[in-house]
C-alpha cells in the first residue's frame, strides 16, 4: 500500500495550532478577555505604523471598515415591547 507524502507528514503549523487552542482553553475567562483586548491593541499598533496615521483616526478608519457590506440587523429595527 502507497501512503501519499501528505498523509505521512505532520504538520508543523497544525500542532501549533492544536497547541496555542489548548493554551487558550486552559486560561481563566478573565485571562482570554485581557488576551483578546491584548491582541486587539497589538493589530492597531500595527496598523498605525503601518498606515502613519494617528491612533484615534486609525480606530475610526477600521471601525467604518468594518461596517462596509454590513446588512442591518433585523431584531435591532423591531420595536420592543
């Protein structure tokens, strides 16, 4: 029987993959939220760099980029009652 080279090999990016998830999981609720805000703050830094372009004006620029193709909510139009 032929094993495809693919099948054969481990992948390197997957058992990183396997194992920040795992590192993750583990972390208390509170830990993951200063993590993903973290994470958030590194992504804008790199964008003003980036971009040159201050770090208020960067925040709106990515804020009004993500609202670009965003179809309106449907239960947020409906009156409450």
């Amino acid at each position: 029987m032929i094993v495809p080279y693919t099948d054969a090999m481990r992948s390197v990016a997957d058992d990183l993959r396997r194992r920040t998830i795992a590192e993750v999981l583990d972390l208390a609720p509170a830990a993951r939220i200063a993590l993903a805000l973290a994470l958030g703050d590194d992504d804008l830094d790199l964008f003003v760099r980036t971009s040159g372009l201050d770090r208020d004006e960067a925040r709106r620029r990515l804020r009004a980029q993500r609202q670009i193709g965003r179809a309106p909510s449907v239960a947020g139009a409906r009156p409450r009652s």
